[in-house]
C-alpha cells in the first residue's frame, strides 16, 4: 500500500488519504467510488460548489433531464446537414 498522502484542508486542518481524487465529475466520482469499494481512504476535490463536473440536472414542468457532455464529433457533411 502506498504511503498515505497528508491534505490540508479550507479551515487548516490536515488529513491523510490513501488516494486524492481530483475534480467530481462522472470520471473523477467513479475513480473514487471504485477506490473506496475496494477499501482505499480516498478523498474526492471538487472546485465547484456541486458534484458532477458537466453534468446537469434541470427541472421544469414536473420533469428532470440531463445535460452535460456529450460524445458526439460532428463531421463536415453532419454540420451541413443541420445548417
């Protein structure tokens, strides 16, 4: 097991994790979340004030919905299409 890693924190106190994730976005949370199932003290950052990095929830006339990022690579004959 690596050596544990010592964190300091906003209010000035210091805590030591086995891992530091950086960021709480779906690649950074799901990092975290194997880790910790797999008994790693892993401690996840995030710079917002809300988890999800991109990823949205909105609401609107009793119905939720995702937004965020996307896979989708337009080519030049797709972007000709939607013009």
């Amino acid at each position: 097991r690596p050596a544990a890693l010592s964190v300091r924190a906003i209010g000035g106190g210091v805590e030591e994790v086995d891992s530091l994730v950086v960021g709480s976005g779906i690649s950074g949370s799901s990092l975290a979340f194997s880790l910790h199932q797999q008994g790693v003290d892993v401690l996840c950052t995030e710079a917002k004030d809300v988890v999800g990095g991109n990823v949205i929830t909105k609401e609107a006339d009793g119905f939720l919905w995702e937004e965020g990022p996307n896979t989708f690579q337009p080519t030049r004959q797709i972007l000709r299409l939607a013009c």
